[in-house]
C-alpha cells in the first residue's frame, strides 16, 4: 500500500507510538477561553451557566460548559442544541452561541433549552475532528465511550431528562469542510491500516436524518430555513451526498445510533444534524454562523407547530 500520510506504516493500525507522534503534530491555533468562554459570561438572565465536566488533558483549561432554561417552564417540551462535538467545525460552536444571544430569548417562553456549544474544546483549540487521543467524539456516543467529551455529554443528557423528561428535539451543528477530504479522511484510515479512497466534498449545506426515525417534514423544514440564508447542496452525479443517497432536497439518512453519532443520544423524536459548507466561494464566517443559527430556528418553529 502507498503511503499517503506521514504517520504510521502503511496497512497497519496505529501503535500508541504513532497516536503519540500524531497528538505531537497538534497546536493551538486559537483560544477556547477567548472565542468560547468569554461568550458564556454575558448571559441574559433567562439562562444559566453550568460546568458538566473538563477534559483530563487541561481541566483548568477545558471545562465543559452548557447553557439552560434559568427557570424551566413546566409541561413545555426540552430541546437540546450541541455544537463543537467535531472541534474544527467552527460555525457549528460560534452558530450555537449566535442563537443563544440573538434568538433563545425568543423561545424560553415556550421551549426550554439545553445548549452545549463546544463539546470538544480542545478539539477546537487544535482545529481537529479527534480529541487527544485521536478517537472521533461523534462515533463514541456508546455505552463505555471512548472519548471522555461524549461521555460527559451522554451524562449530562441523561441527567437532564432524569429531572425533567425526555427531549422533544436535538439538533446537532456541524460543517462538511475541504479538509475533510484533505486530512481527516486520509488519517482516518491511516489510523485505522486502511486504503484512502479519495472522495467529493459537496458544494452547500445539507442535513442528515436519522435513517430509523427520519422525520421529512422536520428535515424539510429545516432546509427551508436555511435556503433563505445560503444555498443547499445538490446530489453528485449518483443522487448521493458524501457517499449517501439524497432523500430529498438537501437530505441524506444515517443510523444515528449504530454509528454512535452525537444527534443519536437522546430518544428524542425531532433529531437532525446539519451540515455547512464553509469552504465555498458563496460562504463567510458570518454566512455560516447564520445557516446554524437558520436551522435551529426552523428546528425549534416546526416543533412549536407541531405541538
């Protein structure tokens, strides 16, 4: 096999030698505390801050930290919001805390809200999909999980609907970047001992359904929303999307929970995870944070219509 990545022996797995030479290769590039948590410190008082744990790597710089309803409104339905489970996905962390200061007040009346806009910190001081020990947090929501950021998130949700009830709705932030197909995929099966086979990246922004419980009407919903804000991706040349085929426009299903993906942790019935384009000629940082902040909107309106 030819190699394609400067890490590990080609067809074979990675030795901790390797993950150790990979987690080497990793800098800071921007600041958590910065970007992040300065904007947890303005809160309006509708909501409240609380810290669900902190990753071992830097506890004292890595606490995890979510936002809620201040004063839960009894008999209306619970919403989770998760952004940064992929730390590199920046507009999923900076679009989950745009809606949390321009848009949540609008709801609180009505939805309470769970929000948790970084879940991998470190992640997203690195810009990396994995966390330090070059596990992937959105293949790790299972039991046991490998990744000590969906563990912890896992906890939190749990505890939540111990206290309250279950979760009418999640949504999930994320981005489909160029360097998906430049690094990660290329690491993955580096780590992993296998052959890279090169893939597209598409073009706009797209949801991905749970493929057991899909729910079109919510997903077409959501991408009318955003299709005010900035352009949804079409199907490759074989009506798929990242390998998987379009449902509708806009739309492609995986099996959350099988694959251990973040959009998968609660039973809730509304779930979804977007997907931004940020790389495009026809995308900004402010365009993309404003997709995110579009798809929670239309999340949490088709719930409300749907009550």
């Amino acid at each position: 096999m030819r190699r394609f990545y400067p890490i590990g022996t080609p067809g074979q797995p990675w030795t901790d030698a390797d993950t150790a030479t990979w987690l080497e290769r990793q800098q800071r590039q921007r600041s958590y505390h910065d970007e992040v948590r300065a904007q947890l410190e303005r809160l309006d008082p509708a909501f409240e801050l609380r810290r669900y744990g902190a990753l071992s790597i830097d506890p004292a710089r890595y606490p995890l930290l979510c936002v809620r309803s201040a004063r839960p409104v009894a008999g209306a339905p619970w919403a989770l919001i998760t952004g940064g489970v992929h730390g590199y996905e920046t507009s999923g962390v900076q679009g989950a805390l745009q809606f949390l200061h321009t848009a949540a007040r609008d709801y609180v009346d009505q939805i309470n809200l769970l929000i948790a806009p970084c879940v991998s910190p470190w992640g997203y001081e690195v810009i990396n999909r994995w966390n330090p020990r070059a596990v992937d947090p959105n293949r790790s929501f299972v039991a046991d999980s490998p990744a000590e950021e969906s563990a912890a998130l896992m906890s939190l949700v749990a505890e939540t609907a111990a206290n309250h009830g279950p979760f009418a709705l999640h949504i999930d932030l994320h981005e489909t970047t160029d360097s998906d197909e430049e690094e990660f995929r290329p690491a993955l099966a580096a780590r992993d001992g296998k052959s890279h086979e090169p893939g597209l990246i598409p073009d706009g922004f797209y949801t991905v359904a749970d493929s057991q419980n899909p729910q079109p009407a919510f997903q077409k919903a959501i991408i009318a929303a955003v299709e005010q804000v900035t352009h949804i991706a079409p199907p490759d040349n074989n009506g798929q999307i990242i390998g998987a085929d379009v449902t509708q426009h806009g739309v492609i299903h995986y099996p959350f929970k099988a694959l251990g993906l973040c959009a998968g942790v609660t039973d809730a019935r509304f779930t979804t995870t977007t997907e931004v384009y940020p790389d495009s000629d026809a995308a900004t940082p402010e365009i993309c944070n404003a997709a995110q902040v579009a798809a929670v909107r239309g999340a949490l309106d088709f719930l409300l219509a749907s009550a």
